[in-house]
C-alpha cells in the first residue's frame, strides 16, 4: 500500500516552480503544498513532507510535535545538518535528501575548469 498524503512545506519567499506543482498533481496521492500559516495542520495529517523551503529548519523544529503522522521527510537540499534537531533524530521518521542532483553540473564544470585552465597556458606559451 502506498503513501496516502504528502504536505509541501514552503514559504511564500521561495515558490513551488509550476512544473513542480504540475507534477503533484499526477501524483496517486494527495498532496498538499503548504506554507507556515497552515502547515501544522497539513504536515500534522500528512505521512510524508517535502521540504522545499529549506529555511524553515527552525520552524519545522518548533512545530514538530504536531507533526505527528510524519514516517517519511525529504528536503530539497544535499545536506541535512540542520534537520538534525534532537527530537526528528530520536524519532522514527525517515530523513531524506537531494544527495547526488548536483553530480553532472559540477562535473561539467570541473571540466569546464580544466580545459579553459590548459587552453589559457596554451595562449601564453605560444
């Protein structure tokens, strides 16, 4: 059985791009993007939360206790440290991040770097 409820938690300073809430609503769930001014009630009923807004670490913190149907949160970060409050690491909820979505364009960019580095000591050795 699958995941009945999923809150999106953000702020009205950092948006939900339209091909992000276009894809909510394909989604075999409902889903619920929410925002400080209601989200204790959202993510309190939801089983899941979508951190999109990853400023709101301290106000996620706060209202944890009401959150209390969560099993699953991933933040649209790479890292976690400052989700890492006590009462989210002691609890049962899984915490999950966007590890790996920056690989390729921070590849390209080393490579990037590399060639525009021998392509500059070719210029002046010439």
């Amino acid at each position: 059985m699958g995941m009945k409820s999923i809150a999106v938690l953000t702020s009205p300073e950092v948006p939900l791009p339209a091909e992000g809430c276009a894809l909510l609503d394909t989604l075999p769930c409902t889903t619920t993007v929410c925002t400080p001014g209601n989200a204790a009630e959202v993510v309190g009923a939801s089983e899941a939360c979508f951190v999109w807004d990853t400023d709101l670490t301290s106000y996620i913190e706060s209202q944890w206790d009401a959150f209390a149907h969560l099993s699953w949160m991933h933040v649209a970060v790479t890292g976690v440290d400052s989700f890492l409050f006590p009462k989210l690491v002691n609890s049962n909820v899984l915490l999950t991040n966007a590890s790996g979505i920056y690989n390729d364009s921070i590849a390209e960019f080393v490579l990037f770097c590399i060639l525009s580095h021998a392509k500059q000591r070719r210029l002046l050795e010439s």
